[in-house]
C-alpha cells in the first residue's frame, strides 16, 4: 500500500516566502554593490566594461526572481511561464560572466578563502539552475533548486554588504547567511511539512565544502611552516656563531663587540 503525501499547506508566509526572499536577495546586492553606482562612481572596476556588464546581468537576474516569484504569488501562471525563457536566458548569461571572472585570470591555488569555495559552488550551481529549469513542471523542485543555487553563491554579494556597511564582513556575511538557509528550512517545515531534499543537501554541502577548504588551508600553512623550518634552524646556528666569536650581524660590521 503506497504511502499517503501529507498534504502541503498554504498561509501567507508559505504564499509570500520566495517573493520575499527575492526582494530581499535583490535589496542585499544594492547594498553590496552601492559603491559602484551611488557612492564612488569612479572606482577603477567602473572603468572594466566585463565587470559593468556582469554587474548588469546580474540585476537583472535578480530583478526577473522577484518579477518570477511575484507572478506565481498572484497565481497568474501564464505570466510567469512567458518570462520563463527570458529568465533561462539571463541565467545562461550570468553563468557566463561569472566564468569569464572567476577563470580567466586567476588560478584555483592562487585564490582567496572565499574564492576557492565560490569556484567549487560554481559548477553546482550551474547544475541546479539546469535542473530547475528542466524541472519547471515541479513547482517545488523548480524553486528549490534556482534558489538553493543562489544561495550557494551569495559570498561575493554579502561580504560586500558588510564592507559597504561598516561593519566586519567575517561576521555579518555569515550571520545574514544562516538566515537565509534558516529561513527556507522554516518554508518546508510549514508548507511541506517535511525537509526538501534540495534544502538539506543545499546546507550540508554549503558546510562541508568550507569546512574541506579550511582543512586544506590549515594543513597548507602547517606544511609551509615545517618547510621553513630548516632555514629559521640554520639562520639560528649563523646567529649563534657570530655571537660566539664576537662578530656583528649587520652587514659590513664586523668589529668586535
């Protein structure tokens, strides 16, 4: 006997969530990127036409998430099935600029922290926009996998906000974070009544791979250390020899003391 689907809820947190999280997601990148447009237009990357475009696509990226989800909050369907293809097109070009950034100059050993773990969500997150798409029949599955992927790839957006805020990056970004995956957990808790598969993995893979950059980044400056070890020893035993015979360390002076 097949197991009955518990029935899924609707109130107005459940009706409003994703819209809300899009506005909200939308409102974060003004804040992040408020330097550029507002308050110090003349900042060198405003003079790199990649970086102006990418910053244009990825507005519009987020403007089509809330135009998306207000269009399903308000059930007129057929609105949102015609914006659909235009919103798959602006992914594919927000895929895009985001390659061309992240690849092209920089190496993988060579990045930052938060650079390595971004590079690492960037191929997941191409397959989630890919399977939301093509699961666009499943409304459920088709939200949590667009959004599940953005959430994956909010580093650059929220440490932004914290630089442009005053405050420490380190902390507010990942607060404001925790707040967002929380917050689709309460979504699924409500309207499910259960965790989307999408929402767990989504987190457990957002842990585990910063988790495995620290790791790697800890036994990295571990190794380097135990490689200086050698030279900090014999620049020790130079010290001690000059001392013994009574000779300066400083170049050139070698009177005795």
């Amino acid at each position: 006997m097949k197991k009955s689907r518990k029935p899924k809820r609707n109130n107005a947190f459940t009706k409003n969530y994703f819209f809300v999280l899009s506005l909200t997601i939308l409102a974060l990148g003004l804040i992040a990127f408020s330097d550029n447009y507002l308050f110090d237009i003349h900042q060198e990357s405003n003079s790199d036409p990649f970086k102006v475009i990418h910053g244009l696509i990825m507005f519009s990226w987020y403007t089509i998430l809330v135009i998306q989800t207000n269009h399903i909050r308000k059930l007129n369907v057929k609105a949102h099935k015609r914006l659909g293809l235009l919103g798959f097109g602006i992914a594919v070009l927000v895929v895009v600029s985001i390659a061309y950034l992240n690849y092209m100059d920089v190496s993988y050993a060579e990045l930052p922290f938060f650079g390595k773990a971004n590079r690492i969500f960037f191929p997941v997150f191409i397959l989630l926009l890919a399977l939301g798409y093509a699961q666009r029949n499943k409304p459920e599955l088709h939200k949590h996998a667009i959004f599940v992927g953005v959430l994956l790839m909010m580093e650059p957006l929220l440490s932004r906000v914290g630089m442009n805020t005053g405050t420490d990056a380190a902390v507010v970004a990942p607060i404001i974070w925790l707040i967002l995956w929380i917050s689709l957990f309460v979504y699924d808790i409500i309207r499910l009544r259960s965790l989307h598969f999408l929402t767990c993995s989504g987190l457990i893979f957002w842990f585990a791979v910063y988790a495995m950059v620290s790791l790697k980044t800890v036994v990295k400056k571990g190794l380097e250390s135990i490689s200086h070890g050698p030279v900090l020893f014999a620049n020790f035993q130079s010290s001690k020899k000059r001392f013994s015979t009574g000779t300066s360390c400083v170049p050139g002076r070698n009177a005795p003391f």
